[in-house]
C-alpha cells in the first residue's frame, strides 16, 4: 500500500474502501410501528465498510486528517478489550501503514479474544493498564496531551470524544434524503450524538439512548463537545441500559430475535439493540406523536458481538 504523502480524504477513504453509498436508509418492519402509527427508518452506517463500520469512521475520518496534517505517524488511544474504537483503528493503521498503539482497560487475558487478536494482527502495539490508570487516561482529551508525549505520537481519546469528531459525524445529515422529525442513536461517549445536534435543524431533535448504567455524566459532556448552549434539540433516555455497559437479558436477546424475524438487520445488544429496545418500547408506551418518521442511526459494533 503506498504511503499518504499529501493527505487527501477523498484519497484515503478510497484506499479504505469507505462505502457511503452502501449506507442506505430503509424502513424498519414491527408490529407496534403500524399500531401506534410512527415510521421507523434506519440509516445502515453498519454497511459504510466491513471493519471500520458505522460511526467509526464518521468520528475517525477529520481526527486522521488532522493527525496526518501533522505529520504524525503514529495514532495512540484506549479502549476495552473489545472496543470498537481501537478496532477500526488498528485497521485504519494497518492499511495506511501508520504506527498505532492501544491502552487496553484490565490485565493481558491468557488467550486473546477476537477483537484482540484483529488488533495484534493489524499491527497494534498493546499496552494493558490498570482500571485506575485507565480512568485517569479518560481525562486526557488533546491530541498532545500526556500520553502523547509518554508514547510519542498523536493522542485520540477513548471512543475518539473531541471536536474533530463532530465534523465527520455531521456529514450523516448530508446522506438523509428524506424528511422526519427524530433522529435515533445510541451513546456511549455522546459523541455521536453531539455531531448530530450541531448540524441538525432546530426544527428536528436527536434521541440518544445510553448503552451505560449511570451515564449522567454523557450529559455534562455532551454540553463539553457542543460548547453552544443554545443547542438544546437533543436530550438521552437513560432507561434501557440492560443492567450496565454490555449487560444483556433474556428480554433484550428475545427483542433482538423479534426484530430479526421481521427485518434483515444484524444487530449486537451493545448498543444498536438497545436503541431499538428503547425506541420500540417508547413507541408502544405513545412517547411519538402518530404520523411522526423515526430515523434510527446504526452504529455498525457487530464486531464486538463476535468475541
Ligand atoms: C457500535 C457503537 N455504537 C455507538 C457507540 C457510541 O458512540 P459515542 O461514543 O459517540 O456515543 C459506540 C462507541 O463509540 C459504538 O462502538
């Protein structure tokens, strides 16, 4: 693979292999849809590239730019043991050829899981840190922060939180060719969420869904990333959580096969499942009004379910 010399995205997303155009919006089939009179869309980001999938690449694609601007070669940044983020990472490294290194939350396992082991493959350097050291990493938040200088490269904070993010996530309002009032995402940094308010019209309001037990933190930081207080079309649904951070049940599988048995729409009960749990559930309970278009985002992790 030849070296970037001159970074160029329209360059590096075909040398990726970024898809957009796989990336279509189609409607969502359940019971409780027809009944309560509410259109559910989903926007399958999932589909955007095979690894790098779902907002991944909207938050990596202007913090690569910005990295590459900076003559930077090396990309360092956390995650868990099955993080999504370092995934596409190590990928995006791997086919660039750019150095990578990745914090890992906890102990070195014995044997590597599935996503460990793509990571290793694809040329990250791993580093396991303990959980205090971890949430001490989560306070750095730019790119020339302390573990930039410790690893000597360009620091991208857990789940690539920062402004460059929001950019690339905005760019999903450009590929929505239809009308609707709600957008559907799910949070784990609120990042996600946070490029979609700032680019969406006031008129129309995004509806996050927290993938984590006690995430009233996203809130506070959300605010962070949109620094405009005036951007108020936006709130998170903190109720559907499952039990905590990839917790699951036997209620929230059963949903996922449901909504399986009427769409062909891979699912992992991270974050996508979740959101949909929500969003079906706040539909049954008459949270929209009827005649409302729901546009759900998917957020691709089908990774992460493999382990
Ligand atoms: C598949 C998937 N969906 C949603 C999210 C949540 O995104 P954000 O951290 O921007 O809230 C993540 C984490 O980055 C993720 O991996």
């Amino acid at each position: 693979m030849p070296d970037i010399i001159k970074p160029d995205l329209v360059q590096i997303e075909t040398e990726l292999g970024i898809n957009r155009k796989a990336a279509i919006i189609e409607p969502v089939q359940h019971p409780a849809l027809a009944y309560n009179k509410v259109q559910l869309h989903i926007k399958r980001d999932d589909l955007l590239h095979p690894v790098i999938s779902g907002n991944k690449w909207r938050k990596l694609k202007y913090i690569l730019l910005h990295a590459l601007n900076k003559g930077h070669q090396h990309l360092i940044s956390m995650g868990g043991a099955y993080s999504n983020h370092l995934h596409a990472l190590a990928y995006i490294g791997h086919k660039l050829n750019l150095k990578t290194t990745g914090l890992i939350r906890g102990e070195e396992p014995e044997k590597d899981n599935k996503t460990l082991s793509d990571l290793r493959r694809w040329g990250m350097t791993l580093e396991f840190v303990s959980r205090s050291r971890f949430r001490e990493l989560r306070k750095y938040r730019t790119f020339d922060s302390e573990p930039a200088k410790l690893y000597n490269g360009f620091w991208i904070p857990e789940g690539g939180a920062n402004q460059e993010a929001l950019r690339g996530v905005g760019e999903i309002l450009k590929e929505i060719d239809m009308e609707f009032n709600t957008l559907a995402i799910a949070c784990g940094t609120g990042t996600t969420l946070a490029g979609l308010a700032k680019k969406l019209p006031r008129t129309h309001r995004v509806l996050g869904f927290s993938a984590l037990k006690g995430g009233g933190f996203l809130e506070k930081d959300v605010k962070k990333l949109l620094k405009d207080k005036s951007i108020n079309n936006w709130s998170i649904n903190f109720d559907y959580h499952f039990g905590g951070f990839a917790k699951t049940t036997d209620e929230l599988t059963s949903f996922i096969n449901e909504i399986q048995s009427y769409n062909d729409i891979p699912l992992e009960p991270i974050y996508n499942g979740k959101m949909l749990f929500g969003l079906i559930d706040m539909i049954k309970n008459e949270r929209f009004k009827k005649g409302q278009t729901i546009i759900a985002i998917h957020t691709g992790g089908l990774q992460g379910d493999r382990n």
